[in-house]
C-alpha cells in the first residue's frame, strides 16, 4: 500500500508534535530537529515557520513546518 506524500506529511507532523508539542521554543526545535538555532530563526523571519514573540522568548506553532516538510518529500 502506498501513501501519499501529504498523508507522510501529515504523520510526521504528528510524530513531531508528540515529540515536541504543539508549541515549542527555537532551542528545542532545532535539537529534534538535529538543525542550528540559526536555521531556525531564519525560517521564521523568512515566514516559512510561524512563531510567536512573547518578550525575549519565541514560541514556535510546531504544525506551521507542515510546509517545510511537504517541500522535502
């Protein structure tokens, strides 16, 4: 049986917001990940990650790298 990449994509997702959480900070992201913070950072000032800025702190939406994924398979 063959599954279809936005299915794939879809279940990676899901593995990685039971990993991580639906919300996640940059530092953790990047550790699952195995990317730099860098990475990271410029992704969401590029918009291709959606992040919320509460004072020092960033959160990331986890969902919002569905895109990113989706690019790669």
């Amino acid at each position: 049986m063959k599954i279809s990449e936005e299915d794939l994509s879809t279940e990676i997702i899901e593995q990685l917001v039971n990993m991580v959480g639906e919300f996640t900070n940059v530092n953790d992201l990047a550790e699952t990940l195995n990317v730099s913070r860098t990475t990271i950072s410029r992704k969401i000032e590029e918009g291709e990650i959606v992040a919320f800025h509460f004072g020092s702190r960033v959160i990331v939406v986890t969902r919002s790298l569905q895109g990113i994924i989706e690019k790669f398979l």
